[in-house]
C-alpha cells in the first residue's frame, strides 16, 4: 500500500484516504527520522542523552522506539478503511447528486 497523498488521490479522481492512512504515514515519517537519527548514535556523533555516563542505554531504547512507530504507523494504515470511489458515486449513494443523469 503506497502513500500517495492528497494531490495524487485529487488527480485520480479518487476520494481522499481516511484519517487513518494519514496519521499512519505520519507516525511511519517519524519513525524513520528516528531510524535514520539512530545511524548518527552508531556513528558516535552524538548520542540521545550524552550527559550521563553509559549513553548506550538510551540510544538502543530509542532505535527501539523508532521500531514501535514504525510498526504502529503501518498497522494503522493497513485498517484504514477501503476508499477509492469516484467522488460522483459517493454523492449519488448519499442522495446528494445523481450519477446516471451527470
């Protein structure tokens, strides 16, 4: 399932996705700048907490938690709703706008 975004939904002809598929893609962003940050820990150019003696500690939990949000971001997504009907159909099946006549 790939995150088109709104333009591409709009360009499509499709309804927006739900609110689902966008907090999901959200979290999965930020779990993967938390991803990618942890390559900076590895690194040793800066660690989550460099204030105390054993920094270690902190950046496993913190690749950890990237983890999570990566995983919690793709299992929101993946129960979002199905959506994809064309704008006429909705309006038509809310008695709002006629399909058949345009």
């Amino acid at each position: 399932m790939g995150y088109r975004g709104p333009a591409g939904v709009v360009c499509a002809g499709e309804l927006a996705p739900s609110w689902q598929v966008h907090t999901g893609a959200l979290i999965v962003g930020w779990g993967t700048f938390n991803l990618l940050d942890t390559l900076n820990h590895v690194l040793g150019f800066h660690h989550v907490r460099d204030d105390i003696g054993g920094p270690i500690a902190w950046d496993i939990g913190f690749f950890v938690f990237a983890l999570a949000l990566i995983a919690a971001g793709y299992a929101l997504m993946r129960r979002a709703p199905a959506t994809g009907r064309p704008p006429a159909q909705t309006l038509s099946k809310l008695g709002v706008y006629d399909a058949d006549r345009g």
